[in-house]
C-alpha cells in the first residue's frame, strides 16, 4: 500500500511541476503562449490551469499525509543507533574494576 502511494506521490508531483510551469507567469514571458486572437482565450485557460493546480497541489499533500500515517507504525519500531550500541554492550565481557 506505501509503495502504491509513493508512486502516485511521484506522479503528482511531476504534475504539479508541469502544470505550475505551464502557467502564464506576471510578465507574461513564459506560459503557453496562447495570443489573444486565438480560440480559447488566455483567462479561461488559466482559469482551468489554476483551478487544475489546486487540485493536483491538494491531492498531492493528501497522498504525503497518508504516506507519513502509513509508514508512522514502521518508524516506532527502529531503533536508535544509541540503544542498538547499549544491547551490543551488555554481550560484551566487562572489565573487573580494580579493589581499592
């Protein structure tokens, strides 16, 4: 199930790249280059091209979250290098301490 998510995390995510580079910029240099004479006028593609991005951005973030939930059980049962350390340790013969 993670590894389906993650997938479709990728795709999102090259989506969202596309579709945020697809988009007219303030200046108008980059975008589609849609002229105004052509047939779908520039204000209703960036309307689809916004209202598509916030879909993507949201679908993306769901898909982070469930990632994060999902894989939350796996993180709380590794341990940390310090207690991996601590049990190798207590194997390990010990030094008698010197009398006094």
């Amino acid at each position: 199930m993670e590894n389906i998510l993650v997938v479709i995390n990728v795709i999102l995510a090259a989506l969202l790249i596309i579709v945020i580079l697809l988009q007219r910029s303030e200046g108008g240099a980059l975008g589609l280059g849609v002229s105004q004479d052509s047939f779908t006028s520039s204000r209703s593609v960036g309307n689809f091209l916004t209202k598509f991005t916030s879909i993507v951005a949201t679908l993306f973030i769901i898909t982070s979250i469930a990632i994060v939930a999902i894989s939350r059980d796996e993180i709380r049962d590794i341990q940390s290098v310090i207690e991996k350390e601590e049990e190798a340790d207590s194997n390990l013969p010990q030094i008698p301490e010197s009398p006094k």
